[in-house]
C-alpha cells in the first residue's frame, strides 16, 4: 500500500479553532471532497477509507491525485473545487481502469471468514467453514479481501457489462461502509446483536454458489477417466 507520508509539493495544513469561520469552511470542503471520492474505500490513496484522504487533501498533507478508482475525471474535479492544479494520477497509487468486482472459486474456499473480516462494505457473506460469497451488486473492487485469502480462491475480474460506478453507488458504498464501522465501534454483545442477518436474498445467492460447486464436482467425478 502506497505510503500517506506528507508530499513535498504539499502545503502544510493549519487546523482552525472549532467552530470558526474558517474550520466551518474547511468541513465543508471535506464534505465536498469526500462527496467527490468514488468510496471505494480501497487505501490505495495511503490512507484508511476515502474520508481521511479528503481531510488530508484540505490539511494540504496529500495531493488530489491519489486515487486510481477516481482517475483523471475525479482529479479534475477535485482540482476544480480545492483550487489546485490539475495533474496525471500518482503511479505510486496504481493505474486507472474499470470497477472489477471480486468472485470467489467455491472449490477453492475453505471458508475461514478472513475476506469477510477484511470487507469494508459488507460485501461478501457466508460463516466460518461455510462456502463464502460475493454480493456483486455492493463489491466497490477494492480488493481488500485479496492479501488474507490462505489459499488464492479469490480473483477480481471485470463485469461483464461493465460496473458504470455513479453517485448513487458510491453513496451506497459509503452508506455500507458507515453502517459497518458503526457496528465494529459497538461492546462485542451489542455488535453481534445488531449484526445484519442474511437476508433472503443472501441466501439465494449462497444456495446459487453452493448448486455451481456441486454440479462441477458431479460433472468431474463422472468424467472418463485418461
């Protein structure tokens, strides 16, 4: 993960006195900012989730162009409400290019829970050695659930058509993503009570994954054997 160390082209930020003018000013534009952001919630800008990178960008301790989901369209408009210049993404942060979603090989998943514990938006379901799943509609790509797979069952890959990541999607995102540190906040009795259960669609979708291992074990035990 690309570091969030300060950038020499940077302007140090001065915090303001609360409830100021000026520290008015500067959440609002944090807002503004954060509004701007794909939320993704990726860290591929260096910092935890796509709000700290906009409080950083207003502290003038990150530039605009560190985030790849965003691209050269999110960097001009961050350049056109913060005032600073328009320039080409940092590599550093990685490439531009279209929302992948993650799918998971049901032969290869062991169920360990590891890529459910490391979703930031609650986008993949299942229980401890039980067949996981993807919920493809709410995967922001991030591929955050890549690095603690124990056995590479889980590959990000373009969808077919193509995910058209609006405003109305990063603010469901954000609104998964909320909703989930809220909860990792609570006492341990009270998260475990007001964890979401899975819904019916939820199930569907397991039920769906589990038939497809099925079928391919079926198919492969009557195969002739070579």
């Amino acid at each position: 993960m690309p570091s969030h160390q300060e950038e020499p082209e940077a302007q140090t930020g001065l915090r303001q006195p609360e409830g100021s003018p000026e520290a008015e000013r500067l959440a609002s534009l944090i807002n503004q900012i954060d509004a701007l952001l794909p939320q993704t919630q990726c860290q591929r800008c260096g910092y935890t989730a796509c709000r700290p990178y906009a409080e950083a960008i207003v502290e003038g301790r990150a530039l605009i162009n560190r985030c790849p989901p965003g691209g050269h369209l999110g960097i001009a408009k961050l350049a056109a409400i913060t005032g600073m210049p328009e320039i080409p993404l940092d590599p550093d942060c990685g490439q531009e290019g279209p929302i992948q979603t993650a799918v998971i090989d049901p032969q290869r998943c062991i169920g360990c829970t590891l890529c459910i514990a490391s979703c930031p938006v609650d986008a993949i379901i299942g229980g401890f050695k039980q067949l996981h799943q993807v919920i493809a509609e709410d995967c922001t790509g991030c591929g955050l659930c890549l690095p603690p797979c124990p056995v590479d069952c889980i590959d990000m890959v373009v969808p077919r058509p193509a995910v058209v990541w609006d405003a109305d999607r990063a603010s469901a995102a954000r609104g998964r993503f909320l909703a989930r540190q809220a909860r990792l906040t609570q006492p341990t009795k009270q998260a475990l009570k007001d964890k979401p259960g899975i819904t019916q669609k939820q199930k569907a979708i397991l039920a769906a994954a589990r038939a497809r291992a099925a079928q391919k074990k079926t198919a492969r035990s009557r195969a002739p054997l070579r």
